[in-house]
C-alpha cells in the first residue's frame, strides 16, 4: 500500500512494529521448520516422495492421524486446484508459491451447496476454502469461488434459469475459527467472496475481490497493506449504489467487526464512479422464540482507517439494507445512522463524503486494535 507520495507509510510507532513482527512473524522457509512440524507436500508429481499427495484436502485428511499438538506444514506446489478445501484441525499452514503460481478454485453456488453445510445453508457451503480451526496460516496462495456470476447477473429475473441465491464464497471462517493470518494471498469471487463467521483473522499483504456485501460476517477482521477492488456487476444493473465493500453483523457485545487498515479501495475496468458503499448494516435473518426476524443486537461495526479510496465510491459512503420483519416480510430497514460505522484518514478521489448523520463515536485507535489481534495471539509457532 503506497502513500500520497507513493511511498509504503511508516509504521506509526517502533512498538507496533515490534507488535507485529513478534505476533506474526513471517511464515517459515523449510530451514526453519521446527523438529515438532510434520510437513505434507501437494504436488501432481508424488511418485515415491513421503507425505505427498495430488490434493489439498488428502493430504489434510492424512494429516488428522499424526501426533496431536504438531504443526502442520502443507507446502502446495505450483498449479490449478479444482476442489473445496475444509480445515478442520488446528495449527496448520497452507503454503502456495505465490498468488500468481497456486490457486484453489471452486465454482459452488448457494441455491445448490446446502448440502456442503451441517445446517444445509447454501452460502456457507459454497465456500471454496472453509477454515473451522485455530491457528491456521495461509500464504502464498490465490483462492477463488469461479462461479460465472456476471452471466447469471445478466439474466432477466423473469428468466427460469436465472440462480436467485448467486452468493459465491471463496473464503469462509467458520465458527471455530480464530487466529487466522492469510498473507500475501489474492481472495477472490462476486456476491459474499469473504464470510467471517468466526473469531478473529488477519489479511495483510493480500488482495480481496468481489461485489455484493464482499467482506461480511460477525467475525472480527483486520486487513492491512491490501488492496480491496470492487468488481462490476452486469450492465443491466443500473442502479445509484451498485455494490457493497462491507455487511458486517457484529454482536452489539463485540467492539470490533471489519477493519480495514492502510489499504488501497480500487475498482476493476467498467466500475462507474460513484457507485459503491463503503458497507451496509446486515442483521441476518435470526430464531428468536416469538419468531424469526432480523437479529436486533447485530448492530453492525466497521471502519476504514488511513486508506486511499478511487472515484468508485459512492459520496454518501454508506448505505441501508432491507431485513426481515416481525411479519416475516423483507420491509425492515436498517439504516447506517445506526450502526457502528466509521473512517479516518481516507484519501483519494472516493475520499470526499456528504455528511448523512452518523453520530456513533469510539475509540477505533490502530494499536488498541491491534492488541486485540496479536498481543493477545502470541506466537503460534511458540505454543
């Protein structure tokens, strides 16, 4: 992420970067990989090689039989992975060659993935990547949920073969999830690439892709030096706001959702200006014992902090979302003036903004944050 002038911006003080070297050191060569690291290489070429497999998710599931506290290291060679990927055991690393040179794909779509979930809910079980663990490390890796979103956004809503629930996942962090790092790693899809359904990960060094409410969730996110592009949606759709960066669902007893930190808001070829929310509330759809309506105490919290925004972004930054009613129809409005939604230090041409009353305030301070995410981790590779 550059400065006005180009340049990468200083840390803001030596502790922070003391902070983030010492919690999150980079991820480790094979010279380094310690005696208690079992280590699985991917590769389409095994022959007689030890622990290697033709896919990601073999060698996982072989994984699940050695020692119990061992790291696991999962060095994927270059190449094309077609297959859903589901973590389930903690203190494993992922490692690609590089977001240009390993890629994970899938092109699972919510109206037909229920199956995938233990609760058979369709977009959660189209994610391409699923990590339902604790201290898991994914670097060096492109992962993509390859459903061709833009030919079903194209297709007239009175077409009978339109897919209605177009949510793609590419990445979803479960519910077990929590101390999740994923550097130097592209995530991309359309409509719901990014779902933090867990507890705390960090995203730095990455580049996150998609549309529709593409970063969204009740987990706690902080992404750092990344870059954050909104794709376009098919010409038909003409609408004033377009797409949505951010839908986050944070429990009002969380003080932190989606942060986005010294990072770069850009836009693929044929994103209008003007045309993208920074996020919108999203209350899910909740069962509650006089019914199911919205969830009333996911009052949603997101922030920009020190970030360059491109002429994409809408002048009002912030948009409503529809839920549902007490009656069970979609009438309920939920509005940003009442959310928990705020920015600092943004710059650009998408930076300047008309005043539309938000009057939340906190104390959304960098190193406070970043206690939360890694003076309370420690070293995983020391546990």
């Amino acid at each position: 992420m550059t400065s006005r002038n180009g340049r990468l911006p200083p840390l803001r003080s030596a502790a922070v970067a003391l902070l983030m070297a010492t919690a999150f050191p980079a991820c480790a060569t094979p010279t380094d990989i310690k005696s208690d690291v079992v280590r699985y290489v991917v590769s389409s070429h095994c022959a007689a090689q030890p622990r290697c497999f033709t896919g990601i998710q073999l060698a996982l599931n072989a994984s699940v039989s050695d020692t119990a506290g061992h790291w696991i290291d999962i060095l994927i060679e270059p190449g094309s992975y077609y297959e859903k990927v589901t973590i389930l055991r903690d203190k494993v690393r992922l490692r690609g060659q590089g977001m240009g040179s390993t890629r994970l794909h899938y092109d699972a779509v919510a109206q037909t993935a229920g199956h995938h979930h233990r609760k058979n809910w369709g977009t959660p079980g189209s994610a391409t990547l699923t990590i339902d663990a604790k201290d898991v490390s994914v670097d060096g890796i492109t992962i993509e949920n390859s459903f061709d979103y833009l030919s079903n956004d194209a297709r007239s809503d009175t077409d009978p073969g339109k897919i209605s629930n177009s949510q793609a996942v590419a990445l979803l962090l479960d519910v077990h999830s929590d101390r999740v790092v994923i550097g130097h790693a592209a995530i991309k899809g359309y409509q719901d690439t990014l779902f933090a359904n867990g507890n705390r990960v960090l995203i730095h060094d990455s580049f996150i892709s998609g549309n529709v409410d593409f970063i969204f969730g009740n987990g706690q996110v902080l992404i750092e030096n990344s870059t954050v592009e909104s794709r376009k949606r098919a010409p038909t759709v003409t609408d004033d706001v377009q797409s949505f960066i951010a839908a986050p669902s944070t429990q009002i007893t969380q003080a932190i959702g989606i942060v986005v930190y010294r990072s770069k808001l850009t836009r693929e070829d044929g994103v209008p200006d003007g045309s993208i929310a920074l996020g919108r509330p999203w209350h899910p759809t909740t069962a509650f014992p006089d019914g199911r309506y919205a969830d009333p105490n996911a009052i949603g919290q997101a922030s920009f902090i020190d970030c360059y925004m491109d002429a994409h972004i809408h002048p009002a930054h912030w948009a409503s979302m529809n839920g549902t009613a007490r009656d069970g129809s979609k009438t309920a409005v939920f509005a940003p003036q009442d959310s928990r939604f705020s920015e600092t230090g943004s710059y650009g041409p998408g930076a300047r903004h008309v005043d539309i009353g938000i009057k939340w305030k906190a104390d959304m301070d960098i190193r406070k944050i970043h206690q939360t995410f890694f003076v309370q981790w420690g070293d995983p590779r020391r546990k």
